[in-house]
C-alpha cells in the first residue's frame, strides 16, 4: 500500500496535466521485452493528442517532446505513488506492470512472446502478444540471445495499442 504521504506526493507531480494522463515504462531490462523504440515515437504523439503522458522507469529511458519523464529520477515507491495519479499504464512486462495491477491501474501491457500471457498477465489488462514459431522463449538477457531479431515484439503494432487504448 502506499501511505498518506506517498498518495499527496504523487499527486503533486500530476497536478495540472491533462485527463486522461497516461503513464508509460518503454524499456525492459530485457531486450525481448522492450518494443521498439519507432513504436514508442509513433505512439506518443497520439497520445499527446488526447491527455498528458508520464514516463516512468529507469535512466535507460529515451526522452519524448511533451512528456513529463520521471525515468531514473524516482523510487519504485515514488514510481506508484505517481502511477496512482495515472488513467492507463502502458508497458512491457515489467515490475511497474505489477504495481499497476496492484493500484487498480488500468494497463495495456506489450508482451511480445518471450513469455506466454497465461502464466503472467493479468485479465484484466490488455495483452499485446505475438506468438511466432520460436515463441515462447524465456529468453533472459545474459544467458541466451534472441536469433530471430525479437519479431514478437517487432509484430506488435502502434495501432494496435492505440486500438487497445481506444477501448479502455
């Protein structure tokens, strides 16, 4: 849960954006996790178009025109705290995923295939996924490399997480 305190925080870094405010986490610690950054650039400027954007996550986060970034700058706590404050979460498989879930947040999530949906996604979020012939993987950064140019996630299309937007 996150206290008093961590609820009023958070809601000071949001005040003033524009309904809906979306909040997005564009990097994995997993290549086979993270979509690809033309995606990311064609993506947010249509979300620009309806609301605010917030991006959380970590420093490896590229930067976007017109989004408030928290990226490497926060917490986890602080990350939900701010997340809290949000309408829609968008992102890969990832811890923020699960604190989204936890706050009752909304989330289009992009899975690719690494992983299979049913073991880790939650219902009641959109699942984006694509399950070419070499999926799933349980490919870990490190250990494996992907030989198939990550093409689950490659298939996941900016119109199709507008689409799923659209829908929440």
């Amino acid at each position: 849960y996150l206290s008093e305190q961590e609820c009023a925080w958070g809601k000071r870094q949001t005040e003033g954006l524009r309904k809906p405010v979306f909040s997005i986490n564009t990097k994995s610690k997993e290549l086979v996790k993270t979509w690809p950054d033309d995606e990311w650039k064609a993506l947010v400027p249509e979300l620009l178009r309806v609301g605010d954007v917030i991006q959380l996550g970590d420093e490896r986060e590229p930067k976007y025109k017109g989004v408030k970034s928290f990226a490497g700058n926060c917490t986890m706590r602080e990350s939900a705290a701010i997340m809290n404050h949000t309408d829609l979460f968008i992102g890969p498989d990832s811890l923020l995923m699960h604190i989204a879930n936890g706050l009752d947040i909304p989330s289009v999530i992009l899975f690719g295939g690494s992983r299979p949906v049913q073991s880790l996604g939650y219902e009641q979020n959109i699942n984006l996924s694509s399950s070419p012939d070499c999926s799933p993987c349980w490919i870990h950064d490190g250990f494996e490399k992907c030989e198939h140019k990550v093409k689950c996630m490659n298939n996941i299309k900016q119109s199709h997480v507008l689409d799923a937007v659209s829908s929440l």
